[in-house]
C-alpha cells in the first residue's frame, strides 16, 4: 500500500490519513483540526474569477465576511480569528450600559479562514474598534504575511499602532472621504453604534465619527454597504436619500433586558427600509451566546417583518462559510451548503452499480 497523503491540496485533510495511528502532541491535533474549514475556503476565495459586472462575498460567521471583486482585489471586513472571552466594566460598552463587573462572551461559531495564509489580500477594514471588529490575530496575521492596508475610524487607527502596524500601512476612514482599489471604490459614511461610543476607559461619550464607519463598497456588481455593530438610527435617512444601497449587511441579535448591544429583527427591518436597500443581510446573530438566543427564531422574525412591511425589499440569509454572488444570488432567500452531488456516480456506486451500467443508458 502506498504512503497515505496528509492531504492532496484541497485545503482539508484527508480521511485515509485520520484513520492512521502516529505519536501525537497538543500541537499537531491543533495543527490538523484548528481551523475546522482548514484552508479551503483560502483557496476558494483566492482562486476564485469573478465575472464582470459581480461582486463575490463570504460570510465568515459572526462579524465577519471577505469580499472580492472582478479586477481581483481581496478585502477583509471586520474579520475575527480570536477566541471566546470576557470583558469588564472598566472599558466596556455593553458592561458600562448593563452595569455588569464582567460578561462572557463565548464563541459559538467556527473558525473558517486562515488568516496566516493567504498569498495575497489587499486590505482589511474595520468598522470598529471592538475586539471582534479589530482582532489582535487577524492584524497580526495580515500584517506579516501581506502588504494589505488597513482601514479604519480614528479610535480604531490609534488601536492598530497599538498592534503595532506602522503608519504607512494604514489608511484613515474619515466621514465623507474614500478610497480606491482593483474594481471598487469605498465611500466611508456615518455609523451610529451607541454601544462603541461607551466603550473604552472615562464614562463620557465619544463621537460616533471618531468611533465607527459605515463602507459602502461600490463595485461594478453593486453597492455593498457594511454597517458593523450599529444600532437604528433615524439619521440613516439621509444615507437612504443620498446614497445607492443594494446590499446593506448588518448586526441583528437577542438583547438581554438591560443592555442593547445587537439591533432586533424590527430594528433591521426599518434599517433596511429607510436606507432603500435592495437586499438585506443580517449577521452576528450566530456567534456570541448570550446575544444569540434562538438564531432561527430571530431569522424568521426578520423574514416575516421585511416581506409583509417591504416587500420590494429582498432578505437573505446565509451561513457560515457561503459564498454570495451579487446581483446572481440575490433570490436564493436562503442558503444551502453544496451537496456534493456533482461528484456522484451511479455506475461506480457498490449499491446499484450494475443496474446502472446495464440499464441506465437509454433516456
């Protein structure tokens, strides 16, 4: 028998080589099971071709989502690699707003990237500058394996020389200004995350221009506009007046009585409507346990809330890992992981085989 492969380059493990005995530390189980996905969704979002006039999204789970548009420009939006962890009430906003010492956040959805291997990426934005928007390991990730700018607001630029990524790397998000890359130019607009303007050491609050940005990725597909953590606010009028919206992604969960920190299904649904979005996709309702309840329950809320109030408006839900292609996807509603079915045979199948080679010829 020839030598098992660990893998044939897929990204993912093979299964002939799991069922193998070897010796075994703590670094090789992390090695070959952290990240779950490996890096086959690095391959597919490098290798990928988009078509002109598209633009290609992945939702990563939680905050997280890649972008890549029809000139080959890849982008990191609000990615985080990190862990579960807890905060406490000296610096945080959901803290400080509940009147809690501590809360715990624990991570309920997988880690599908590799940020430490892409051959390639050319910048990584961050709406904010809460851990799970500006990630310690992500940045360090990007910044020692790519040449990718980083964009962010003012409080999350002073985050990243903190991080240690000089300043000829990073690229300011001032309201009102832009910048551009291969196939996009990114318009940086108003936020209102009243949950980020709380966060940070002092109990006054900050600037919400100071704090949190809203990109609206303007690409030959589309316009795409990421809004972070923010909360409703009336003021995204003059956004929906403005501006051309076709996809609006945004934060919805479960808010525990006394602390909003994530919007409600409502609040989406209104967001939605008064920025004249086209397409909606909620995200961050997967991946923190205390604010994610019953994510099917918040989905279906959503759902039901846009098509009987908007229902010109499109919803789309997705999952972790899936891959969106706008304006192609926009009906899909919601997405189904492939099936793998592509790759069937009946003629080689142990089951019916011979009954197909015998009989399955003739249509």
């Amino acid at each position: 028998m020839s030598k098992i492969e660990r893998s044939d380059g897929r990204g993912i493990l093979a299964g002939d080589y799991l069922n193998e005995n070897r010796t075994m530390t703590r670094q090789d189980w992390l090695e070959d099971c952290f990240p779950e996905w490996g890096t086959l969704l690095n391959l597919e979002i490098e290798d990928l071709k988009v078509e002109k006039g598209s633009v290609a999204l992945w939702w990563l789970g939680g905050p997280s989502w890649m972008l890549k548009t029809d000139e080959d420009a890849i982008f990191f939006i609000d990615v985080y690699s990190g862990p579960s962890h807890y905060t406490q009430y000296y610096y945080c906003g959901v803290c400080k707003q509940a009147g809690a010492n501590t809360i715990n956040w624990m991570r309920m959805n997988p880690q599908l990237i590799d940020p430490w291997k892409f051959n390639r990426l050319d910048a990584a934005f961050s709406t904010h500058h809460h851990q799970d928007h500006c990630d310690l390991y992500t940045v360090k990730a990007a910044l020692q394996t790519t040449n990718c700018d980083f964009v962010a607001p003012p409080k999350t630029v002073e985050k990243l020389k903190r991080f240690d990524v000089p300043d000829e790397r990073i690229k300011t998000a001032i309201i009102g200004e832009s910048v551009k890359y291969p196939g996009v130019e990114v318009e940086f607009l108003m936020n209102y995350d009243d949950t980020v303007i709380r966060t940070g050491d002092g109990v006054s609050l900050d600037k919400y221009e100071n704090c949190c940005v809203s990109f609206l990725f303007k690409t030959s597909g589309g316009n795409i506009m990421f809004l972070g953590d923010t909360w409703y606010n009336d003021a995204y009028k003059a956004i929906g007046e403005n501006y051309k919206v076709d996809v609006a992604i945004f934060d919805m969960g479960m808010n525990a009585p006394g602390a909003t920190d994530k919007m409600t299904p409502y609040d989406c649904a209104r967001l939605g409507e008064t920025l004249h979005a086209k397409v909606l996709i909620p995200d961050h309702y997967d991946n923190w346990a205390n604010t994610c309840s019953d994510p099917e329950l918040l989905c279906s809320q959503f759902e039901r809330l846009v098509s009987e109030n908007t229902p010109n408006i499109k919803t789309v839900i997705l999952r972790p890992g899936a891959k969106f292609i706008y304006p192609a996807d926009q009906d899909i509603k919601r997405y189904r992981y492939p099936n793998q079915s592509e790759g069937y045979n009946s003629e080689k199948s142990i089951s019916y085989g011979e009954y197909a080679r015998k009989y399955g010829k003739n249509k």
